[in-house]
C-alpha cells in the first residue's frame, strides 16, 4: 500500500496558537477518515508543550481526504498561515481564496512521493 506522509506547521503563530490550531488541525484529520493518522507532535524535542505541529500519515486511497479537510480547514482559518511539508519541500498558504486553496493543496500533495 502507498503511504505517504507530511507534516503541517503554523510558522507566524505564537507557540500557544501553534498548540490550539494543531490539536483542532489533528481533530478534522482524524474526523475525515479512520484511515488517516495524525500526530501532534512538538517541532522541538526539549519544548514543554504537546505539540506544534502535526504529522499526517495516509495511504494514496485517503490523501484526497487529507487535502480536502486541510482546504476546509483553511477557509475556517483564513488568518492562518500553514506550511505543509513533505521534508523536501514545503508550501506556505493562507489568506487564499476557497479556488486557492484547492488549487495550491492538489498541486502540492501530488508531488509527495509515496514510502513503501
């Protein structure tokens, strides 16, 4: 099965705005789909929150359903800025339009490669 994974960052949030949006980020993945994991997880091992950050493992099968609930997502959130990330490359969005967004988060998560 192709899995891929990626990570979802707030780079213009304080860490107590990183934490909130990443736990409610986390909930709408895990809401999508039973098939997606996503982690909170912290960007730096010796910081004293639960996490800044969120790690989305999905099979091919559930991306769709990933990019779908991050464009949802960032219509609820247009002040947001996120930075999806695949470790090679990454994207920052915000302030985009609902077209933006779909545009912007297809492109992007097509160029994941898959881990087998």
């Amino acid at each position: 099965m192709d899995v891929r994974e990626f990570t979802v960052h707030f780079p213009e949030a304080s860490a107590a705005q990183a934490n909130r949006w990443a736990a409610e980020f986390r909930e709408v993945l895990l809401d999508a789909s039973p098939e997606i994991q996503a982690t909170q997880v912290r960007e730096h091992p010796d910081t004293m929150d639960w996490g800044t950050v969120v790690q989305v493992v999905a099979s091919s099968a559930v991306l769709v359903q990933a990019i779908k609930s991050l464009e949802a997502w960032l219509l609820k959130r247009r002040d947001v800025s996120v930075e999806p990330s695949d470790g090679q490359r990454s994207l920052k969005m915000n302030g985009l339009s609902s077209e933006e967004a779909k545009a912007q988060a297809k492109a992007f998560f097509q160029t994941i490669k898959p881990n087998k």
